[in-house]
C-alpha cells in the first residue's frame, strides 16, 4: 500500500522543505509533486533573509547589504549545505562568465562575514570548503 505525505510550509520554513527534499532527492522510485515556493523570506537562527524587502536581519538587527552582497548570500542560503564554486557564484550572481571572477566573490563572501557575524572566527553562515568553495550553514 502506497503511503502519501503532505507537508504544508510557511514562506519562511523553506529550508525545512529543502533539507526534505535532499533526504529523499536520490530515490529512483519515489514519485514526488513539488509545488515551487514563493516564498517571502528565508528563515534560520538568528538570521532572517526577507526577499521581497532585500532586508536581512541578524540577532534582530538589521544588517545593510549592498546588492551583490545581498544577492551572493540568497544564492547560498537557498541551498543550505550545497558547495558552490566561486565561478558558479559569480556566474549567478553577476550573470557574467565565471572564468574570470578573480576576487570579487571571495571579497563580496568576507564583507558579509563581517557584516553578519564580526565576532565569529569560522566565518558565520557561509563557510568556505577547501579547494571546492563555499556553503551556506544553516546554524553557526
């Protein structure tokens, strides 16, 4: 007997549904009906991401971001724990070849650091993978 789930999200839980959605991606059997998200802000501890405003708070104060700094940190935080390179980033981001990023995105991730969690030594939210890139974290 087949067995049915049905999960109902507020706008702000979609990392809830992501971290679902991963657990169960890799099943060849599995039928699944995604309905997308519009969602309105993207939740975690003490950070909220709100889209529609381009405003983000961190401990309840809120932070100022410049547009790409703005735009880099929604890229990762739509995919928490998901590694991306910096040409990956870039090309999102700045919708321009990534081939020749050079150190815009690894300036662009080190003022959001500092923006978001100065007193943080392993880098806050975004944290960077050896060789690879960087991930978003979902909890520092």
């Amino acid at each position: 007997m087949g067995k049915l789930l049905v999960l109902s999200l507020s706008d702000c839980e979609e990392h809830i549904f992501n971290r679902v959605m991963a657990a169960i991606i890799d099943e060849p059997e599995l039928d699944r009906i995604a309905l997308p998200l519009s969602a309105a802000c993207l939740s975690f501890p003490d950070l909220e991401i709100r889209l529609k405003e381009q405003t983000v708070s961190c401990r309840g104060q809120l932070v100022t971001l410049t547009h790409h700094e703005f735009a880099v940190l929604v890229y990762l935080a739509r995919h928490p724990g998901w590694v991306f390179s910096a040409s990956q980033i870039y090309e999102a981001v700045w919708d321009r070849d990534g081939e020749h990023c050079g150190t815009a995105v690894a300036s662009v991730i080190g003022q959001i650091r500092r923006k978001l969690t100065p007193d943080t030594p392993k880098g806050g939210y975004i944290r960077t993978v050896p060789g690879s890139g960087y991930k978003f974290e979902s909890v520092i």
